[in-house]
C-alpha cells in the first residue's frame, strides 16, 4: 500500500473528464457550445458560431487524441456524503474480521494435513534418493540444478517465492492495456469505488511501479527466513495476508476521516507487519540499508524510525506514500507478536480437533486419519 497512487495512472482521457463534469451536473463548456449552435440557427448571430464553432472542433479533436493513447482510465467515483461515509465501512469491517477468521482456520488445517502426511512424505523422499542413486546421471540436467537451488533456499524464501511470483504476474497485467480498468477497479483499493471488499486482498499483490514491487519484494525476501523460523510457514501465510487486509481498512478508515481519496496499491502494508513483528520479537538484531552497509542500527531503534515517520506522514498529510496503511500493518504486526500469537494461534486446538473429528468421519473405515490427527491436534 505504499503509493497513494502512480504519476502515470493518473493521466485521464477527453472521454473520461466529460463523463465525470456530466456527473457532477456540470455541461462542459465545449459541449454548451455545441448544442447552443445546434438549437439556435438565427443568421445575424452566424459570425458569433463561428467563432463559438473553432474550439469545439479542436477539443473534440484533442479529445479523440487522448481517447487513442493506451493509458489508464480512472473510474471517478464522487467522494461519499459525511452522513453515510462511515456507512460504506461496514462490509469492509465484516470482510476484514471474515478474512482473517478464514486464513488462520485455514492455516492451522494446513499445518494439520502437512504433519499427517509427514511420515509418508518422508518415505517417499528415502525411495526417491534411492532411485536417484540407482538411475544413471545426466550432466547438465535442469530440473536438477533447479532442484538444487531450492534446497539450497531457507524455508522462509520457498514460502515466499509464491508470493513474489505472484506479485509479478499481476505488474505483468498492468501492463496490458486492455485490462486496466479491471485491474484498476480489482487491484486499487479505494473508500470512494464501487468495489470495496475484494481490493483489500488483491491490492496486496499489486504494483504499477517496477521500483515500488522491487523494493517491496527485496524487503519481504530479507526477512522471510526470520519470519518464518519464527512463526513456521502456515501461521506466517496467516499473518501476512491478514495484515494486507487489516492495513487496507486502516487506510479507508483515515479516507474517511480525513476525506483524501485516492487509489491505493502494494505490498507494503503486509511487509510492514512482516518487519514490525521481527523487530518487535529482535530488537536487538542488526540491520543496514542495502546502499549503506557500512551504516548498522538495531532493530528496534528502525522500527521506531519507521513508525515515527509514517505518524507524521500521517498527521501532515504526505500523499506520495499511504502512511496510515503502514500504520496499520506496523501496529498489527507488533500486537501479533505482543498478544496476537497467544490469543490466536496458541487457541487453535478446538478448531483443529473439529477438524480432525471431520476427516476421521469420512476417512475409510471411520478411523483411517486417526494417527495423524492426533499429533495434529495437539500441536
């Protein structure tokens, strides 16, 4: 969420900038001009059309110039009246507290199949060395060199690869032009759109900029293996797509509070509840910026920095960077650590026995999943 919004998307067309004066009630004067010539055909007035007559060609000329160019089209959307702004909060809330229900039940059913099937994962690995002894070798084999370069990552860069490539697939889509007005109406997150719930999630996968995903990515990628030893892989998937939830209806919230509308998109909000919660859980822990290595700081003393930042940011009024969207992933990701990990993740057991009751139930011969399931459950 770190851009309020992109200096290229906000480029608009002829088309779009009459379609938005007609909504506010207000005829274009190019358009006045046109219809007043079309209604009134008095000769002694033929020098005064003319003359009315000029700009309206050229602006329409302009107008099919710009409807030419292959840019983004905002899909303008009046700003919400004071008495029903807050209103237009209420499914964002009730996605926001659904959404997050659903992905830690849906983590701790993963992280309960994944020790079920750990015993047989684990001899179907002893068969597939043996044969990889027993089959002659090819050199220069890619699927091997691929293979070994994956072993060779930390878990937590495996868990976050499919979250990188992810993000890249949908910066390919913006650059597609006959997608972007459903990117910007699915993948922009904004109070004042039509669209309100799925955006949350899908804006967190989206970037304009080359710059903006690349930074964000390089963030997420230095510190998934320390998240991810922290937290294991399931509850950090939990965490991180809930803090791009969570940290966008921070950021609708303060749109509404403030009346700053804008589209939002990024990453960051989710990556700043990745680097709150390791600073919280490290304070200690050494930290450079990737330009200045030889300039080192503590981990607790960046998250301070950060936060004082975007605070003011916040209370300024900034526009280039979302600031209440880092706000909002940086306080969750400090409470998570703080309180979150205990109330949420340590309470799991009677959703994991239910499930586990569930897959015994429908398991061959009534008792198939039983082994597993215990150790699941007790996790």
């Amino acid at each position: 969420m770190a851009w309020r919004s992109c200096s290229v998307l906000l480029r608009l067309t002829g088309d779009e900038g009459l379609r938005s004066s007609v909504r506010g009630g207000r005829w274009p004067q190019s358009f006045q001009q046109r219809c007043g010539f079309r209604k009134a055909a008095r000769k002694p007035e033929s020098k005064k059309v003319e003359e009315e007559l000029g700009p309206a060609h050229s602006e329409s000329s302009e107008a099919a110039a710009q409807r030419r160019t292959p840019a983004p089209h905002w899909d303008h959307q009046a700003p919400p009246s004071p008495p029903r702004a807050f209103g237009r909060l209420v499914r964002p809330l009730v996605f926001t507290i659904g959404f997050t229900g659903c992905s830690f039940g849906s983590a701790a059913i993963w992280q309960y199949e994944s020790l079920k099937s750990r015993v047989q994962s684990y001899f179907d690995e002893l068969r597939a060395d043996w044969l990889e002894k027993v089959r002659p070798q090819k050199r220069g084999d890619i699927r091997k060199e691929i293979n070994q370069w994956w072993n060779s990552l930390s878990e937590g860069q495996r868990t976050v690869t499919g979250i990188i490539a992810a993000n890249a697939i949908v910066f390919c889509c913006w650059r597609v032009p006959s997608l972007q007005r459903f990117m910007i109406r699915y993948f922009t997150a904004n109070p004042a759109s039509r669209t309100l719930c799925s955006p949350m999630i899908l804006s967190t996968f989206s970037h304009f900029s080359f710059f903006h995903m690349a930074a964000n990515m390089y963030v997420l990628w230095s510190f998934s293996t320390s998240a991810v030893s922290m937290l294991g892989r399931e509850q950090f998937m939990a965490v991180y797509l809930s803090a791009g939830v969570i940290s966008t209806f921070v950021s609708y919230v303060c749109k509404m509070a403030t009346g700053r509308f804008g589209p939002s998109l990024g990453a960051s909000g989710a990556i700043m509840t990745v680097l709150a919660a390791v600073c919280t859980k490290m304070p200690e822990a050494k930290l450079a910026i990737i330009f200045l290595p030889m300039f080192t700081f503590t981990a607790g003393n960046a998250l301070k920095a950060i936060v004082a930042m975007d605070t003011a940011g916040l209370v300024l009024g900034w526009r280039f960077f979302d600031h209440a969207a880092h706000l909002g992933g940086a306080m969750f990701g400090i409470w998570y650590v703080l309180f979150g990990h205990e109330l949420i993740w340590k309470n799991r057991e009677p959703f994991v026995k239910l499930w586990h009751d569930f897959r015994t139930r429908r398991g061959p011969g009534g008792g198939g999943g039983g082994g597993g399931g215990d150790r699941g459950g007790a996790i």
